[in-house]
C-alpha cells in the first residue's frame, strides 16, 4: 500500500509554518500540514499556537491585523498567509483550523484556487469539525485525537473522512492496543493519518506503516531517507 507523507508544519523546528519549511518538506513529502488562524483583519494566518512572546510581551494572533503580526512577531516577514503558501508551493494540503471562524474564509480559498481534490481539513476541536462537514460535506475531513476526551468523541462523528491519530498514543494503549484502534476506524471506512509530538519517528513509523494511509513527519527528509529502500 502506498502511504501519503506530508511534512507536520513543513518541517518541524524554528522555521515551522513557513514558505521555506514547507518547500524543504516537500523535497521529500507528497505534501504539507499546517495551522490556520484567522487575524482580526480576516487574513487567514499559517501560526500553530494561538500568541507568541515578542519582546517580553504575549500577542494574540487574533487580536493583531496580518500587517502587524508580520512586524512583531519573532519570525517577521516569514510568517505566511494561507493563500502565500498555496502560491508558493503545491501537492497535497493538511489545512489543520484551529479557529471556527477560519472554516467558511478557508473554504472559500480553497475553492477558488480548486484544490478540494487535493486537501483535506482537520481539526481537533469537534465542533470545528462540525462545521466543516456542514459548510462541505463533500470535503475531506479528519478529527484529530489529541487525548483521551476527543477519542470519547471520535465514535459519535458522522461524516468522517480520516482520522489522525498520534503516534504518541502507544505510550500509554500500548502497541497492540493502538494497532486494534487504528484496525477498528479502518473497518468503519476511516483513513489513518499518523502524526507525533514527541517520539521518535524512525523508530515508530515503520511498526505503523502497514496500518496507516498517511504519515504526517517532522522530518521528511529524514524518515525518507531512512526508508526509501523499503515501504517508503
């Protein structure tokens, strides 16, 4: 079976969520994931946490236009919009919403720059779900679990296309008991995308590769080149 690998955030590091990360990424990757807010001018914002620390002070990415998000935050000007990004590179898009007021702007972008064929929309918070399912219930839509809360919530979703699920999660179901969940969303028609937090991806990955559709690496290159003899 062929696995989708898409770089998490471009490259995970100092440079994530930016142009050159995500180009670097899809040296090796089929495509990308990354985070979308929304700024208080209504520009769609690649940023993965809600604020960042800038001079000894917390800035929320919500309060602050797309202008002077780009003057003060520590990256600057390498902090992209959505629509940069799927100017500057192509493959297959993870638009990952972290805000529900990111969904009917997003949609809309996607749209006009036809690429519903090649994206897929995820979040991690169910009512954001929700809602891209009622904006587009032709889309691609995946829940990602991020604890044991949204696992609770997962069998309740109607309208799935994937989930994503953490590798991180064998630390504390066990392998087998994972390879069991993952078996089990299969069997409900359900893609499996695999991404970590804190693992170690060579390690992991290839235990995880008859079981997945998608690899969402921190490192493509790096897992690449370790398997590119093998499944990769």
């Amino acid at each position: 079976m062929e696995v989708l690998t898409l770089g998490h955030r471009g490259v995970r590091g100092k440079l994530e969520n930016t142009v050159p990360a995500f180009k670097r990424a899809l040296r090796w990757a089929d495509g990308v994931e990354m985070d979308v807010r929304v700024a208080v001018d209504g520009k769609l914002v690649v940023h993965h946490d809600g604020g960042f620390w800038s001079n000894g002070n917390y800035y929320l990415v919500s309060e602050l236009t797309f202008k002077d998000l780009k003057r003060l935050h520590p990256l600057g000007k390498l902090v992209p919009s959505v629509k940069e990004v799927i100017r500057s590179v192509s493959g297959f898009f993870d638009f990952d919403v972290k805000e529900p007021e990111a969904v009917e702007p997003l949609l809309s972008l996607v749209e006009k720059n036809s690429l519903f064929a090649s994206s897929v929309f995820s979040a991690d918070n169910p009512d954001i779900v929700k809602k891209l399912i009622s904006e587009c219930p032709d889309c691609r839509v995946g829940f990602s679990i991020t604890g044991y809360s949204n696992a609770i919530v997962l069998p309740t979703l109607r309208g799935l296309y994937s989930v994503h699920v953490p590798i991180d999660a064998v630390s504390y179901v066990g392998f087998r008991n994972l390879v069991a969940i993952l078996r089990t969303a299969r069997k409900r028609g359900l893609k499996i995308f695999l991404w970590n937090y804190r693992m170690d991806e060579l390690t992991w990955v290839p235990r995880f590769l008859p079981f997945v559709d998608a690899v969402i690496s921190d490192d493509p290159a790096r897992l690449r080149k370790a398997f590119m003899n093998d499944a990769y």
